[in-house]
C-alpha cells in the first residue's frame, strides 16, 4: 500500500515531535501493510507551519538513511499538505513548496468550517501551469460535507479527491462518516489516506482496510483507491476513476468476478 498523505516527519507541524517518534510511526505503518509514504507536512503561509520544501526534502532523506539502516523496508517520498492560498502557484515557482514525490500532483487542504472565495479560481489557475490538485479530505468539511454535489462540481473542473481512513470509520462523527461512504459509493474519490499524525490503532492494516472497502464498493473499486491510483500518482500517470455501485457497469463487474 502507497500512503499519499502522512504527517510522518518531526518537528514541523503537528506530527511526531521527535525523529525516534517519526521511526516508530513509520515501524507502525509498514507493520500494517504501508511500503509507500508520501511524507505531507502542513504548509500554512505566515505561520509556525511553514517550512521550505528545501528542509523536507532534506528530513526526508535523513529519515530515509535511518530506515535502511535499520532494514525496515519503507520507503518515504517527499510532498506537503498546502494550505489553500492565493500565493500558491509563486510558491510552488520559488520552489518553496511541493509536489507529492515531484509529480504533476499537489495535496491541498483548506478550512474545514467555510469554503475560500478563491479555491476554484486558484485550482483552475494550478491546471493552467500544468499540476493536478488533491483536495485533501473535503469530507470534514463542515459546509461542504452538506452536499455532496459541490465535490462533482469539483471534480468536473479537474480536481481530484482524496477522502481520510479515519473519516470512514467513525472518528469525526455519523455526518462525515455517512458523507465518505456516499461519496465512494458515487465515485466521487480517487484515492483514501491514513493522514497519519502520530502512532495510533485506528488503522488496522491494509488487508482489512480493502475487505471493508470492497464491503462498500467492490473489490475493483477499492483496488484503485488503496493501491492502483496511489501507484499512478507516483508514476506521474493519469488516476483511474471509481465505478459508482449501483451503476451498469459496475453491476456486470461484480456479477462476473466470482
């Protein structure tokens, strides 16, 4: 499994406080099944969170070094989690922030109480200079999470969606979780993430995690979710869309995979 949103680096955001707190959260992600992270800090412009893609890209490799040396088999891309800002294609131009692993893809994430004035403009002006954006977890969202139809809207202008592990099972309450399940069961997500803060339990692994999927939206579908877009972002590709249960097409697929 590739995980595209972790805060698995040390010291600047909200993650682990500590490198040995960083080991012992990337030992927990690979004992369940993760080879793959995408390490996203949060980049908030003017704020404590604002560490310049030059130092990640550096913890990224140092955390890379300790983790062969210790066998581990985990391998840690660089990337960010940016905040939404009208500074963002000169940041990205600067070279302050980053793409997930030096791909066409960049994660972004906005507040989770309003819906910015400026977020369709700025996704539309990021696809002008050739990059994709991940709208990191709208699903927590407080104004969007009403309405399922503002994500297809989102996602008819290009952007990609990217709904959270721990939204699905409960931990921000019935209204995201019921709102993740539908907007799976629509095909209104391309990939589902850990999000991963610190060491938790709350990810069980990934073989349970596909069999729950599969559960709400089929083997095919969850496939892509977890392992096949992951993988195509970091090959630069172009993502796979989900079959909509109920539709057809995915009937039939279901019907004749047994």
């Amino acid at each position: 499994m590739i995980d595209i949103h972790c805060h698995v680096l040390w010291g600047i955001d909200d993650g682990p406080k500590t490198i040995e707190e960083s080991i012992e959260t990337c030992k927990m992600l690979k004992n369940k099944g993760i080879n793959t992270i995408i390490a996203t800090p949060h980049y908030i412009l003017d704020s404590a969170y604002q560490t310049h893609g030059k130092v990640v890209i550096d913890m990224v490799k140092q955390l890379n070094d300790l983790l062969r040396e210790k066998s581990l088999g985990l391998e840690i891309r660089h990337g960010m989690e940016v905040f939404l800002t009208p500074e963002l294609i000169n940041l990205i131009n600067s070279k302050e922030i980053l793409t997930l692993g030096d791909t066409k893809y960049i994660l972004i994430e906005s507040s989770l109480n309003n819906i910015s004035i400026y977020m369709e403009d700025i996704f539309y002006k990021l696809q002008l200079e050739g990059y994709t954006p991940i709208f990191a977890h709208p699903e927590r969202n407080s104004k969007i999470n009403l309405d399922y139809k503002l994500i297809e809207k989102y996602i008819s202008n290009g952007v990609l969606i990217q709904v959270n592990h721990d939204s699905l099972i409960g931990r921000y309450g019935s209204t995201v979780k019921h709102f993740t399940i539908e907007l799976l069961k629509k095909g209104l997500a391309h990939f589902i993430a850990t999000d991963t803060h610190y060491v938790n339990e709350r990810f069980k692994g990934e073989q349970e995690f596909i069999n729950d999927l599969s559960n709400i939206i089929g083997c095919e579908n969850a496939e892509k979710l977890v392992r096949s877009n992951p993988m195509r972002l970091l090959n630069n590709q172009d993502i796979e869309v989900l079959e909509p249960v109920g539709s057809r097409r995915h009937f039939l697929r279901r019907l004749f995979s047994f």
